[in-house]
C-alpha cells in the first residue's frame, strides 16, 4: 500500500502498549494518519502516537480519551479495539495447565468483562456519534479464533472475544446505513508478543509475528474499503503477495456466526 493512504485521518488505537498495539500504532502513523495512543501505561518510546492514559473499563475515561483526540487533532474517523487483558494475568502457565473455574475470582471474571469486552463497547458509544455525523468511520475489532473462544480453561479469555465477535456483527448491522463499518481483525494463533509468556512452553520461532495485523487493518482503514462491514479477517491469513482487494476477498468471511442457526421463530 502506498505510504500516505490514511492522510489526513485521525484514529484511536487501545492496548496501544501492548505487543500487537504498537504494531498498529507505528503501521497508521506510517500510513500518514494521527493516532490517540490508548492505555493505562505508556507504550515504549519510539512507538508513535499519542499516549492518551485510559482505562478503557470505565466509560468515563473513554469519553475524555476521545474528546482529547479531537481536542489534539480535529478529527477522528478510526477505532481500533484491540486492548485486553491475557490470561497470563491469571497464570502464566495457562497453556500448559488450563484454567480452572476454582481459579477465576468473581472480581477477576468482572475485570476480565471490563475491559475486554465492555471496553470496546464503550469506546464504540463514545465514537460513533462522531462517526455517525461525518458519514464516515471504521471500527475494527481484534479478537481471536473460534477454537480459543469456545476452549475449555479458556475462561475469561475466551468468552469475552466471542461478545466482542457477536457485537461486532450486530454493530456492522446497525451502522450499515451510516458510512460506518465494523470489522473484525485475529491473528489467527498464539502471537509472539508478552500476552504468550515463556511459560506457555510454545516455540517462540513458530508463533505469529504481530506485524501481520498491519496489513489488513491499514487497508481497511482506507477509502479503498469503503462499504466493506461486517467480515472477520484471520491477518495470518492475508496474502499480502496479492493486490489488496483480491487479498480482502479471500480472506473474508462474515464476522459472528451468522450461519449455525435457523431462522427465528417469531410471531
């Protein structure tokens, strides 16, 4: 993609400190576009951005975080939602030994909520207005595989990124008429960044580099993905030896579940 694509674009990035939230920072800033860096630490210097402290948990904060966005830039047209806490914050051998149910505190099961999945929602309500105003706007959500969602000793982990994956296709529904898109971003497997501690026993070599969600979430930030909602892309995936369309097109497929169900029985 040539460089310069997202001129004059304002986004905001969450878990900007983290290992696949740096990548995207340093990727949108690289494509020409403003970006709130978002997180309750500072990401390391040399990242991009601007670090604007958040806990994304709390809807308050998120609403200061995207009025200093606009404050700073005089624009936001872009949301990444893509901080969440590992399961490594429960124990760092979680791979090996699943979690157990014994071992999730209700308060551990309510932070895990919070900011995994109620944070991109409330950083969703307190975009969209201003999305919605403009005609023009990208959500992109980062969540995981089906296989980890739906993973014994997976629990909170698990279960939060399918929310985030059900809103999402509810999202991209809702928005559809607005110039807004939602859109779904996983790397596709365990990635080589500090949520997959060394405890996890997994050759680091053979884990997915973070880079590869550059790719697909620049593109679909771009004009060239205008009307594209709605789709989950595995970025592992994305075959960047492709033009980017034709690489969109393959790696499509629709975000959620829309086709283990029958239709709803309604009056």
């Amino acid at each position: 993609m040539p460089a310069g694509r997202l001129s004059g674009k304002v986004a905001i990035v969450t878990g900007a400190a983290g290992g696949i939230g740096q990548v995207l920072v340093q990727a949108l800033v690289a494509e020409g576009a403003k970006v709130a860096a978002l997180d309750v630490r500072e990401p390391a210097k040399g990242s991009g951005g601007l670090f604007v402290p958040t806990d994304i948990a709390d809807y308050s904060s998120c609403e200061k975080a995207v009025a200093q966005t606009l404050s700073a830039f005089g624009g936001l047209h872009i949301l990444v939602n893509n901080a969440a806490i590992g399961l490594g914050a429960i124990r760092s051998n979680h791979q090996k030994v699943p979690i157990t149910i014994d071992e999730i505190s209700p308060a551990m099961w309510q932070r895990f909520l919070s900011v995994n999945a109620s944070g991109a929602w409330h950083m969703t309500r307190a975009c969209i207005g201003h999305l919605r105003a403009q005609r023009w706007g990208r959500i992109i959500n980062v969540t995981t595989s089906f296989a980890t969602m739906l993973r014994g000793g997976f629990h909170p982990y698990g279960p939060a990124k399918a929310l985030v994956e059900a809103m999402s296709a509810g999202h991209a529904e809702e928005f559809k008429a607005s110039g807004v898109t939602v859109n779904v971003v996983l790397p596709g497997g365990p990635v080589d960044t500090p949520m997959v501690p060394p405890e996890s026993g997994f050759d680091r070599a053979a884990l997915i580099p973070p880079h590869v969600m550059a790719t697909p979430v620049v593109w679909l930030s771009s004009d060239a993905a205008n009307g594209i909602t709605g789709n989950r892309y595995i970025a592992a995936h994305w075959d960047a030896t492709l033009v980017p369309q034709e690489a969109e097109r393959r790696c499509r497929t629709p975000a959620g579940w829309p086709g283990i169900g029958t239709p709803m029985i309604a009056p």
